[in-house]
C-alpha cells in the first residue's frame, strides 16, 4: 500500500528526498497533461511544471494541510501556467512584429491544423473557464475533485464548464475536423 501524501509530506521534511520523488510521480502525468493543454506544446509544458515542483518543495513547510497535498501543488502548477502563458504571449506579440522571412518563436510546424484552432479557441476562454474545462473533459475529473482542487464551488465550476464549452462550440463552430 502507497504512502498517503500526508506520510509522504512528512518524510520529506524529515529530510527523506525519496518521499518527494513518490509525490512527484504521483502527480507527474496528471499535472503534466494539464500543464500540456494549458500551454500547447510540451517543452513549455514541461519548463512550468518542473519548475512547480521545485517551487512546492521549497516552499513545503508552508503546505498546511498536507493531506491535500495535491490540491496545493494543483494551484502551483496552475499559478505557473498562467505565468508561462503570459510570458508566451507577450513572446507572440513580438514575433508579430518581425518580418514574414523570421521564423516566429511560437511555431508548431508539426502540429495540425485542427489542433490548432483548437489551441487557438482554449487561448481565448478565460483562465478559470479553461481550467474548469480542462479538469472536466481532458482529465476526467468530477465536479467534488474538481471543488477540492481549485477551491472553487461545484455550482459554479458547472457554470464555468458549460460557458467554455458553449464559447469552444461558438469559436469552432466552422472548424471541419475530418
């Protein structure tokens, strides 16, 4: 049987690394993949959740509940993304300004079309519309966890998931994806 995160927080501040690796494996691929679509590619993806990791374990001592471990790490990696994101941004406002023979900074040459106009309709919803979104149909996860992580309220992570999903409907709405 697995430690719980309350266990394995406890050990780490005792000095035990190993406790830390467990909990990062435990939330590597759950947080990865929201990190992934959040940021849309996966060398951002993985910029800001590494450095989540690092931050939620110098910063461990100050996790009062850490039996909620993972919804403490959650608004890390999520006050991450945002951060990565604007910074991304700010990078393509730039590279709107280059001329046409510079290759810009933001370029997926290999992605689909299709991904990114989806890509591009996520990057239009607002922040908590998209998380809310993200947490529902990408990572599966029900309205309860999706409260206990992101602090907010069940009736309105409903709302926030039917406006994203009535916005993505709107936005792609003459995407044909074959």
């Amino acid at each position: 049987m697995s430690d719980s995160d309350a266990a394995l927080v406890a050990r780490t501040l005792g000095g035990d690394l190993t406790a830390y690796a467990g909990l990062m494996a435990r939330y590597r691929d759950r947080f990865g993949r929201y990190a992934f679509h959040m940021l849309g590619n996966r060398e951002d993806a993985q910029e800001a959740l590494q450095d989540s990791f690092v931050r939620a374990y110098r910063s461990l001592a100050s996790c009062r509940q850490p039996e909620r471990f993972g919804a403490w790490l959650f608004r890390i990696v999520v006050n991450r993304c945002r951060t990565v994101r604007r910074r991304l941004q700010r990078d393509r406002r730039f590279d709107a300004d280059l001329p046409d023979d510079v290759p810009s900074m933001g370029e997926r040459p290999d992605a689909f079309e299709w991904r990114d106009e989806i890509g591009q309709a996520l990057d239009q919803l607002r922040p908590h519309y998209r998380e809310a979104f993200l947490l529902r149909y990408v990572e599966g996860l029900e309205y309860a966890e999706m409260a206990e992580m992101t602090g907010a309220k069940e009736p309105a992570l409903r709302m926030r998931v039917k406006r994203a999903s009535d916005q993505l409907k709107e936005l792609l709405r003459d995407v044909h994806v074959r």
